[in-house]
C-alpha cells in the first residue's frame, strides 16, 4: 500500500513548502524508500505555460513535456527523480476533466457538483502517481489555507485518509512563527489561527514544520504542540538557512523523517546521510569568486530564472567556486557598454525568454562576448539571439532576425520550423519536452557531454533556420548537435572563443546539486580563467 503525505501551508505563502516537501523526500529516499512527488494549484489557469513568469516565476517542463510549476523543480532536484506532467494539477486542469466528462455525459444525468464530482477528479490526481513502484507519494497543495480556491483540495485531501486508512496518510503543515520587533518575541498565534482554520476543514495536523528566521526554543516549540494539539516531537522547527541544500540535514535532525514515519507505521533501514553530507560539505567549500552576468528580461524576479540559476551553483560547488550573478536587464546592455561594465563579468549566460523586448539588448551582449572573448552560454531564446548576432555582424546579414520579432525580415535566420502559423490555443502548442540529439565529435558540447547522443528539455516554438547553416558555417559557425532527422539545430557554437555555446534546449531543467549539467559546468569552467585574473588584478 503507498503511503501519501500531504503538505499544506499556512499564514503566510512562499514559506519554502516547495522546498520542505522536497527536503523531506530526499531524506525519505535516504532511508531506501521510493518517492515520488506531487503538486496541486489552486489557480484556474490549465496550468502555468501561458502565464507571466512575473505572476508566476519560472515554469518548470517535464520530460514528457508537461509545462509545470516551478516547486517541481525543487521535487526534482531534491530526490533526485525525472517527474512527469502528472505530478502537477491546477483547478483549471481539474474542471477541464470533468467538464470534458460532462459533456461526454459520464454522469448521466446527474448534477455535476464541486462534492464529490471535483473533490473525486483530485483524488484520482492523487492516486494515478501512486503506482506500484512507489512507496510513498508527497502531495504538496498550493495556497495558503484560508484561501477561497484551495476548499476543494482540503476536502479532498481529508477524504484521502478516510479512503486511503488512518495509518496511510500524515498530514504536515508548514506555518510560519514571525519575530516581532518591538515585543523582541517569535509569536505562535498565527500558528495557532492557521491550525484552526485547517481543523474547521476537518484536518488535524500530524505534524506542524515552523518557519522561522530564528531557531524556535523548546518553550515555544513546547506551546505550539499543546494549543495545537501535536506531538512535541512533532513540532518542527525549519529555521532559515543559508543554503537551500543544508535544509534536509536540518530538518533530519529536528526528527520530521522519523516523526512521519511514525505517524505511517512504516520501519525503515537506518538513513544514510552521507552522500549528502558529502554535497553540503562541498557547498560551504565552494568559496572562490565567480561573477555570472545574467542578460534577462525578468531580472526584478530571480524565480523567473530559479532553475538557471541553480544549475549555476551546482557547477560553482562542483568547481569548488561561488556564483555571485550579476543581474542585468536585457534593455540596459547597450548603456552598460558603453560603460564597460560588461569588462567586469567572467562569464554570462542569456537565458529563454519570449517577446520582443530586450532583445536586441541580448543580441549586443552575444556580440561583446564573442568579441571579447568572454564565455557565453545561450539558453533557447539564448541561442536565438547568438545566432542573430553571428549572422549580421560576422556574415554581414545586417537585417537577420528571428520571425518571432520580425515577421517580414529578409533573413529569418530564426524561424518556425513547424506550422504553427494557424493555431490560435496559446497553451502546449510549443515543442515541448525531451528531444535526442546527436553531437559533432571534437566539439565543445560533445566534449562537455561526453557521449554522441543526447536528450534535452524543450519549450519554445522558433528554431534556426537550416537555410542559413551552410552559410553561417562557412564563417567559422559550428553547428555542434543536430535533431537525429537532421533536420533541426539543436546545439552552435565557435570553434576560436573560449566558450560561446547555445542550445535551443532548456538544459538547466536536468542540472542537479551532485551532477551539474555539463554545459554550465564548463561554462563555470571557462568563467573561472577570467575569474582568476579578475581577483589577481584585483590584489594588486
Ligand atoms: N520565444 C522563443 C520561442 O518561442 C524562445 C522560447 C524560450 O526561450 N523558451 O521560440
């Protein structure tokens, strides 16, 4: 029988649930057990690909090509597992199913009601990634309890354990105990509100994680459990950290794995902590300086980049080095070289994006980099730009663009590749999800990659026009991995630089804290030549 633990959250959102959840699998994985996550999203939207990754942050694409809420990144990175599209549910998905089953007439007849025809669509969300190879499956709800939209998942979540048995669900909530400046006090009551709120809900917490800037005291942890009627065990305290990969270690030793594994009855073998001893050893030793210029268009809102921005740190620990980005809004470049401040950078990366603004600031950064000899990795919309900026300033096609910003230009040297033309659904009609490639040996992706043939995350709809390889080439242009039909681009690079390498993938979607991706583990590589005579310099 598969066990489900169910994460909600309380007072407050972005209390790092995503990231308790995903701490707490890993730490079920290192105690042998199968895991396997999920999230639920009270938004309406069908899921998050059509939104503002400002409303949103990032959104996170599976293998299968499911376009995700970025906590799946976290899920992945944590325990270490390639999730599908079926482990992320938004209202939005859920009313598609069970009007489309309407429709169809599966109900005959009846009424179609939020109880049970709704709550029944999300418990089969829950139950279809309970397969028989998993032990247990994390269900983390988004929304902060007291919302309006997140009702139906807590009905559904509460009937889970009558459905499922007492003993095979555990309920977590995460709150949050602030610190309130003039009492100089960390406070319980909005725990204790937010508790209530779960309980009017029919949902007694099994254990309550406790956000915190500060370590909670034992009074205190001691006061929670008995006004909110848990363990004092099961009062667990998840003070902030430094650093996100330390947060297992963390929570380990304030007892949640074993405090849940209780509550589920379950015994297991004795945890082995030690490859990620290993990690957060070689994380708090990755010291040495290396300064990344990230050139994007939603720059006030790191989350818009978050897994770009982890695949940088993972390569950083690898190299023992520590990433400090420079984030720089697409739009400024061109002021920002004037300046020479581009100089300051050892590295960059132009990452995805969609819409035409900043990109002919991104075109300008792909150019300096090229010129100055500056490593350069360009991530989809990345690629786009540094394909752009090769053909009109090394092959002289002054008016090359990319039809997404220039419909009518005379050299597409971005284009669609697949008709796209006449759909007018704006969600999944992009090429999404995993595609192989096959890498040119003797270049810097094949040497990076270490194997000829490849498979990276997809999510966009331009490409680069085959059209205009041979004369791209011609000038010293290496089209360096190729779609195994041979019929798209899929990897460029330059043969004389450093390292100016882009993909039409979304590589950072694969990078994990033990295994960076090779790609930014060269990058970093590349970047820390710079970064060593930018610091000797420095010295002097
Ligand atoms: N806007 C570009 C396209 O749709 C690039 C997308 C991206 O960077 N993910 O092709």
């Amino acid at each position: 029988m598969t066990k489900h633990i169910f994460v909600t959250g309380g007072v407050v959102s972005s209390l790092g649930k995503g990231l308790t959840a995903s701490s707490l699998g890993r730490l079920l994985k290192m105690r042998g057990l199968r895991v396997t996550m999920q999230k639920l999203d009270p938004y309406i939207n069908v899921d998050p690909g059509t939104m503002n990754p400002y409303e949103h942050g990032e959104v996170f694409v599976t293998d299968d090509g499911g376009e995700t809420d970025l906590d799946l990144g976290h899920y992945e990175r944590f325990i270490d597992e390639n999730l599908s599209q079926s482990s992320n549910a938004t209202t939005g998905s859920i009313y598609q199913s069970v009007l489309a089953a309407e429709r169809r007439g599966d109900y005959l007849g009846k009424t179609v009601q939020v109880i049970p025809h709704i709550t029944d669509e999300i418990k089969r969300r829950i139950k279809r990634i309970s397969t028989d190879d998993v032990d247990v499956v994390i269900t983390e709800v988004g929304g902060t309890v007291g919302d309006i939209e997140i009702l139906p998942f807590l009905e559904s979540i509460r009937q889970f354990r009558k459905d499922a048995g007492r003993d095979n669900v555990c309920y977590i909530h995460v709150t949050l105990v602030p610190f309130i400046g003039p009492a100089g006090e960390q406070k319980t009551k909005p725990t204790q509100h937010s508790v209530t709120e779960l309980r009017s809900r029919g949902i007694q917490p099994d254990v309550i994680v406790c956000r915190s800037e500060a370590p909670l005291s034992v009074e205190l942890k001691r006061k929670i459990s008995n006004l909110c009627d848990v363990d004092d065990r099961a009062v667990v305290n998840a003070a902030d950290v430094g650093n996100i990969y330390e947060l297992p270690l963390i929570l380990h030793d304030e007892g949640l794995d074993e405090v849940v594994l209780d509550v589920l009855g379950m015994e297991t073998p004795d945890i082995q902590t030690s490859a990620w001893d290993a990690l957060v050893s070689k994380v708090e030793a990755a010291t040495e300086p290396v300064r990344i210029g990230l050139i994007g268009k939603y720059v006030q809102l790191p989350d818009a980049y978050l897994s770009v921005v982890e695949s940088l740190k993972h390569a950083g620990f690898h190299h023992g080095a520590r990433v400090e980005i420079d984030w720089i809004q697409a739009e400024d470049v061109v002021g920002l070289l004037a300046e020479d401040r581009l100089a300051e950078l050892d590295g960059l990366v132009i990452p995805g994006g969609f819409g035409a603004r900043g990109f002919e600031g991104k075109i300008e950064a792909a150019r300096y980099a090229r010129e100055s000899g500056l490593p350069c990795l360009g991530l989809c919309l990345g690629l786009h730009a540094m394909t752009v900026e090769f053909a009109r300033n090394v092959v002289g096609l002054t008016e090359a663009n990319s039809t997404e910003f220039d419909p009518t230009t005379r050299h597409p040297v971005i284009d669609l590749m697949h008709d796209q033309r006449e759909v007018t659904d704006k969600g999944g009609t992009m090429r999404l999800g995993a595609y192989y490639a096959v890498l040119s040996p003797d270049t810097k992706v094949a040497e990076a990659y270490g194997e000829p043939v490849v498979s990276e995350r997809h999510r966009h709809r331009f490409e680069f026009n085959p059209n205009y390889k041979s004369r791209l080439e011609e000038h010293g242009f290496v089209c360096s991995g190729i779609s195994p039909d041979r019929r798209l681009v899929e990897f460029i690079e330059l043969a004389d630089h450093p390292f100016w390498v882009a993909t039409q993938a979304h590589p950072e979607f694969k990078s994990r804290p033990d295994r960076p991706h090779p790609l930014f583990r060269d990058l970093i590589a590349a970047a820390l030549v710079n970064a060593r005579s930018h610091n000797a310099n420095a010295r002097v």
